[in-house]
C-alpha cells in the first residue's frame, strides 16, 4: 500500500485538472506505447503486440508492423522511432529498438535496458531518458543507452516527455491519490501541477497538445494543461 504524508495530500488536492480537447477510440485494444513524431501519432497495443502509425485528422493507421515482443514505451527521434520492448514472454526482457517509418522494426539493432527493466522513453533532443515505473526512477542515457544521470520520482512513472526544455511526467499516486501530471523543477525534483481523471498511460506532446492512453477505456485523450 502506498502511502502519502498529509501535507501532501492537501498540496495535491489544490491542483487544477488538465483539459481533456480530444478523446478518440484507439484502433487496437489496449494502448501502452505512444509517440508523435510532429505529424503524426504512433501506438503500440499491449494485446495485439504490434505498432501503429495513425494519421492525424482522420486518425485512421496508414501503417502497422509486428513488435518483436510487447511495445511498452516509445519516442520519436528524429526520422526513427525508439521502442522500449519487453521480449521472451514471462522472462519480460527490456530491449530499446529502432522503428523506421516505411519500414519497420530493425531487428539487429536491440540495446538491453538498464538493470533489464524499463518502462517509458522520451527525447531531448539530444539523449534519450528512459524511466523505471516501480523503482521510481528516470535515467538519461548516452549513445549506448547507458545511465549517465538519475531521477528520482514521486510515484510510479506512467510515462514521460520532454516539451519546451521542461521534463514531464506521468505519475501514479495509487488509488489513494490518483493520477498527476509533474514536471521536473530546478530544484532538481519532480513535482505534480495537475490532476488527471484516469491513469494515462504513456505521454508525448504534439507541439501543443500532450497525448496519452485511457487504457481501461481504450481511448488515447488529448489535452492540455491550464
């Protein structure tokens, strides 16, 4: 049982609730991995173990490929895609992988994730960050996909983004205290600035929009933060 100390609680009860603009079907059942590219939107489904690439207006797929493995987290790099998977059935291996757009998943290209677990993956234009769901940690990683910094979170890290310079994450408080969305300060911490009415799976922004996964429901939602 997670528990929250009650300062923290009433701190978290003053914040305002994201603004929900679109909450659209997703084209499979139950979406985990979500990344946009600034064009367009892409999914992986936990159940059908593949990845969608989704057109913006009509958000109809104009592309899907095989995951080899469960697509868990993705992230948008420049022309390619990153997709941290988790391979080998029960034995739940994390690999990071490169997805190109056209063409698929490049199979031989297959970088083990720290400590062989992982769960989310966002970009800063330079590095990749990978985060840890349950150990409450997000790391950036070098060339190698190797830790180089660490940060610790507040709550279970349900995805992660970079926009505007800023980390911003995703964050399970348990059913206690519910979902958030937090944003990496220069104290160094992460911190919840708004509440979210599901918990969202997956975060990646648009350029003015941040998207995420209703999971339960199998929705992907677009919103903002007021």
């Amino acid at each position: 049982m997670e528990l929250v100390g009650m300062g923290e609680v009433a701190r978290m009860e003053r914040l305002m609730p994201i603004r929900e603009l679109l909450r659209v079907p997703s084209p499979a059942p139950t979406p985990q991995a979500l990344a946009h590219d600034g064009e367009r939107l892409w999914m992986g489904s936990w159940t059908t173990q593949r990845f969608y690439g989704i057109a913006p207006r009509s958000f109809t797929v104009f592309e899907e490929a095989n995951v080899p493995g469960r697509p868990v987290g993705a992230v948008s790099v420049g022309e390619e895609l990153r997709v941290l998977c988790s391979e080998g059935g029960d034995a739940d291996h994390r690999f990071i992988r490169r997805y190109i757009p056209g063409h698929g998943f490049k199979t031989h290209d297959a970088y083990p994730a720290p400590e062989d677990t992982g769960s989310f993956v966002a970009y800063d234009g330079e590095h990749v960050w990978l985060s840890q769901r349950y150990n409450r940690r997000i790391f950036e990683l070098d060339a190698r996909y190797r830790p180089q910094r660490e940060i610790g979170a507040p709550a279970q890290v349900l995805g992660i983004a970079w926009v505007s310079a800023r980390l911003y994450c995703s964050l399970w408080y348990g059913k206690d205290g519910g979902a958030k969305i937090g944003r990496l300060e220069r104290s160094g911490s992460i911190e919840p600035i708004a509440d979210v009415p599901f918990a969202a799976i997956s975060l990646t922004h648009d350029g003015a929009r941040f998207w995420s996964n209703d999971t339960r429901a199998d929705e992907i939602v677009a919103f903002t933060l007021d």
